[in-house]
C-alpha cells in the first residue's frame, strides 16, 4: 500500500494506461479522481473500482485537458472529495498524424498540440498551485512518448508536443522545488491500448517486434512504474524521463 492516503487526479483515467493506472493507484490504498473528457466511461471506471470493493475511493470527473478552468475545476474536484491533492498524472492525449507538407495547420497542428502539449502545462500549473498553497508537495507525472525524444513517420505534431512534454517536466522540477514538488516524465514505447489496438493485426506484430521483448507493453506494466513514481520510494526522481519502452530507444 505504497500510496496509502495520498489522492491523485489521472488524466485520460477511462481508457488504456490512465485506466491501468487508476487500478494500480487504488489497490495501492490512494483516492483518485478519474478525470476525462469520455465523462461516460470515466464513470464505468470508478463503478468498476466500486464492484472490486472499494467503495468512495474514486469519483469521475470530466475534462477537456485542453481548456485551463476545466482543469483548474478536477482539482477542486479533488479537493472538494478528498480534502486535498498529492499526485497528478498528466496522461490524457491524441495520436495520429499526416505527412508534414500535407498539413492543415488547423487540423494536423494546434488540435494536438492543444491536447497534448497545452493539456500537460494547465496540470502542471493548476496542480502545482494546489500543492503551494497547501503547503505540503506533491508530485507531477506526466506522458511523454518515445517520440518525445526521436523523429518518427507522421509523427511531426505529435514529437513536438511530446518533447514539450519533457522540457516541461525538467523546468517544472526545477522552478516548483522550493514547494517540495517533484516532477517526473515517462516514455512509453509501444503500448496494448486504443491507440495501438486500432491497427492491423501484422502493424501491431511490427510494433512489437521494435520492443526487445518482442512484445507490445501491457498498460499494466507502465501503471507499476508511474505509482512507483508516484510513491515516497521514489523521492530522488526528479525532473528527469524514465523510459518506459522495453528497450525501444536503446
Ligand atoms: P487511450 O486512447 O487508451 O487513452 C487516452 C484517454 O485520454 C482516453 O480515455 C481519452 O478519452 C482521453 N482524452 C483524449 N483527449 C482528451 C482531452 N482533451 N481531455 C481529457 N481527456 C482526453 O490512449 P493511451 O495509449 O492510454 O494513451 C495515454 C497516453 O500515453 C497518451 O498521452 C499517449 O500519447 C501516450 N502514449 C501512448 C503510447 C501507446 O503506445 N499506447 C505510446 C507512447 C505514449
């Protein structure tokens, strides 16, 4: 029961790692908020959190990452349920992409970056004002990509927010640790999710096989390593990326 007493907000909690994590997080003994613009199946997630005995330790919060009030409103949320907030996971986001010269800016530009990028600054600062002004810390992670660090195909938009996904992290730990808050950026590789899930059968065989295991990543595993990150245990992680790819980027 590493998180045993802390409360933490998971973005994108409905779905594929955020949904992973919301159960590690509980069986960890932490109260979480499942917030996410699907307001629907947010509330699925927190009732299957109810069936698994574990009643009042979740509640579903809807969200548009992408507009600040909204976000700034899931942490009041959060406080409002559980009296304060200890962990954000900033884990909400879109994939997808077209080849750079055939891009509408419009469409294949500020949506994404709006989400993605925009989405993972108005955690950081809506959170990290909670934490100041409660005087007690806390903990920022938020999900990058191995794209975040790497040109990849039809990745244009999505690198870039995912990199400013990392100097985020780096300068958040850095301005915010006189308040005790720590930050930490994680980088998963090639995941069983929607995202993924979404391709061919033989698409998601090559996506495997770029994994030195030969695997696409449970969400399960990268949720282990975020309440790992979440936890005490990990006090000096900070301001850094701890990759999760099973050996992608090596
Ligand atoms: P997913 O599609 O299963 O989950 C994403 C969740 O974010 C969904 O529940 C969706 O409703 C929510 N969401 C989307 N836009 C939102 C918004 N504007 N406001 C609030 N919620 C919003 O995807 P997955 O794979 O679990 O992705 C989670 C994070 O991991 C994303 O940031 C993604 O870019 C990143 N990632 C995923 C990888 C993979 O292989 N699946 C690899 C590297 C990074």
């Amino acid at each position: 029961m590493r998180l045993e007493g802390k409360v933490a907000i998971i973005t994108g909690g409905a779905s594929g790692i955020g949904h992973a994590t919301v159960q590690k997080f509980i069986s960890e003994g932490a109260k979480v908020v499942v917030a996410d613009i699907d307001l629907e199946r947010a509330e699925k997630v927190v009732a299957e959190v109810e069936a698994d005995g574990h009643p009042g330790q979740a509640v579903a919060a809807q969200v548009d990452v992408s507009v600040y009030d909204q976000v700034e409103a899931v942490v009041r949320r959060a406080v409002e349920a559980f009296g304060k907030l200890d962990v954000i996971f900033n884990n909400a986001g879109i994939a997808g992409g077209k080849p750079l010269l055939d891009h509408d800016p419009a469409v294949d530009y500020q949506p994404m970056i709006r989400v993605d990028q925009d989405g993972v600054y108005y955690g950081i600062l809506a959170a990290g004002r909670q934490f100041r002004d409660q005087g007690t810390g806390g903990v920022i992670i938020s999900t990058s990509s191995i794209y975040g660090e790497q040109a990849a195909e039809l990745a244009f938009t999505y690198s870039a927010a995912k990199a400013a996904v990392i100097s985020f992290t780096r300068s958040a730990a850095y301005e915010l640790a006189e308040y005790g808050i720590r930050a930490v950026a994680i980088t998963p590789g090639r995941v069983g999710t929607p995202i993924i899930n979404q391709f061919s059968e033989e698409l998601r065989t090559t996506f495997a096989s770029e994994q030195l295991r030969n695997k696409l990543t449970e969400p399960h595993e990268i949720a282990d390593v975020v309440a790992f990150l979440a936890s005490d245990e990990a006090n000096v992680i900070n301001g850094t990326v701890v990759h999760v790819d099973d050996g992608y980027s090596v």
